[in-house]
C-alpha cells in the first residue's frame, strides 16, 4: 500500500506526478483519502490512521505554492547524480 509507504515522496503517497497541477493533486487527495480515512476503510484502524495522515501532510505540503518549492528542492538535493 502506497499510503503506508513512510520512504515514498508525497508525489507518490498521492499517486500524481510532479508536475500535477492544483486541481489533479486536490481529486488524487480526495479519492485516497475516502479509501485511507480511518471511518471508511476496512483497513485495521492504527495502519489507517497512518496512511491518512501521511496523506494529509502530503497534501498539505503540496497544495501550498511555497512549502512546495521547498519540498521539490528538498528531493532534487536528495537524488543522487
């Protein structure tokens, strides 16, 4: 499960691409969050909890212009060359 996944990027967490624009990055946020929210899923409740938080920092993270540069310049510094 992608969600659960602590080493995965927020792009992958989100199941988007990099260059996913605001509108993509909000439906990727609501389709996985009704499949992760803890009440909905039939997931064990603290493996639910985790992924739907993991997701809503993601989001979080993403959907805010500067805090999205900063993570994007935060991965590029991390890859390897």
């Amino acid at each position: 499960m992608a969600a659960a996944n602590s080493s995965a990027s927020y792009y992958q967490l989100l199941q988007i691409s990099p260059e996913a624009s605001g509108t993509e990055l909000r439906q990727a946020f609501r389709s996985l969050s009704k499949r992760y929210h803890p009440d909905t899923t039939e997931l064990p409740e603290q493996e639910a909890r985790e992924a739907f938080r993991r997701l809503q920092q993601a989001y979080l993270t993403l959907s805010d212009p500067e805090r999205r540069r900063a993570y994007d310049a935060t991965l590029r510094a991390i890859q390897p060359a």
